[in-house]
C-alpha cells in the first residue's frame, strides 16, 4: 500500500521514486541490487527484480524510468532541483513529483493513480517557487486529455473499451479519438494488441478500373 497522502506532500522526490510512484509502486519496497555497482559509476539504481509484483511490472518501471531521465534536465519539462555532482545521476536527482506527473499525463502514460492525477488538476497544488517553471508543463497536461476517474463516467470498463475497439474498426483511430476525446496515443495505449488491419496491394484483391 502506497502512503499517498505522505509522498504527495513532500516537496521533492528522486527521479526514480517519482516513476516509481507513476507506477503505483511504493519506493521504499524496491530493494536495491547486490550487484548494482556492476552497471559502473553514475548508473543506478538498480533494483532486485523479485522488488517488483511482476517481470511486466519492471519492464515498465524500466521504460517509465528511461525516458523520464531523458526528460529531466535543467530546461525541463523535468526539471533538476540540484546540479549533479560527481558520481550522482538523474536518475537519483531531486526533482517535483508534479512535475513528473505532468509528464507522463501528456504523453498519454496509461493508469496513473488518481492521487497523482490531482496533484496536476490544480496549480494550488505546486509550491509557489515552482509554479512559474512548471505552469506551461501542467496546463498542457490537464488539457491533453480527460482525467480517468471512477464516479465521472471516463472510467474504461470492458463495454467502453469494446464500444471503442468497434468504432476503431469501422471509423479508423482519428476518427474514435475525435468521438472520445483521447488522442490516438491513448487508443493505442488502451487497445495494444488491436491495430487496425491495412489492407495492402494484391494482384487479387484490386480490380481493374
């Protein structure tokens, strides 16, 4: 069980706590790796796989992580609190959780808990010495799609999904975005193993004109 209400309230996190937390993993049941000194100096953390639920689980933790560390930088949209001094990473870099959360909103990151989700519905939310850097990340973020909750109608039960999955197949994925008001990242995100079917050129299905 995540203690949501202790995380939410503190003013910085390490990066990869933030991802963790994205992930509704609680930081603090990742066990660090005997063998993480092996990646060398400056890398890290790497955690004990038997820390996670599942080998999916740390996969996505995996690629949550990467591309975080890529967003963190001294211009954003992840900023770096602190500088990095020697032997330190982003990864390990002080950085606000709203933040991170505003990143991953707008790039359509499925299942974000519902307390993170409020950290970046209101900009009550962000100190007032970080407003100013994150204003333009979290209003693009509470913009880019409906926030999913339960009780509001936007929850993705089975029906929904199916509704989707048939409009997709007969309207095409701009189309059901445009009817469901997601983007078609978040399409692809809540129906991965249904691609639409290109038909391609044969010789036995185009008919001469």
């Amino acid at each position: 069980m995540v203690a949501w209400k202790l995380w939410t309230s503190v003013p910085h996190v390490a990066l990869w706590e933030a991802v963790a937390l994205v992930l509704e993993l609680d930081p603090r049941s990742l066990r660090p790796s005997q063998h993480g000194w092996m990646a060398g100096p400056g890398r890290g953390p790497i955690f004990e796989p038997r820390s996670f639920p599942s080998r999916e689980k740390s996969e996505r933790f995996d690629e949550a992580l990467d591309f975080a560390e890529r967003a963190a930088n001294a211009a954003g949209p992840i900023f770096l609190r602190i500088g990095l001094a020697s032997r330190m990473n982003k990864r390990t870099a002080q950085v606000s959780l709203p933040e991170v959360v505003a990143f991953f909103v707008v790039v359509d990151w499925p299942d974000i808990p519902p307390p993170l989700l409020a950290l970046v519905s209101s900009r009550a939310a962000i100190a007032p010495a970080e407003a100013e850097g994150t204003a333009a990340a979290v209003t693009a973020a509470t913009q880019a799609a409906p926030v999913e909750k339960k009780g509001q109608g936007l929850e993705w039960t089975p029906e929904r999904l199916a509704e989707l999955k048939t409009y997709r197949a007969q309207h095409g994925t701009k189309a059901a975005g445009e009817k469901y008001g997601i983007t078609d990242t978040r399409i692809r995100a809540l129906l991965p193993g249904d691609k639409p079917q290109q038909q391609g050129y044969s010789a036995f299905t185009q008919r001469p004109k």
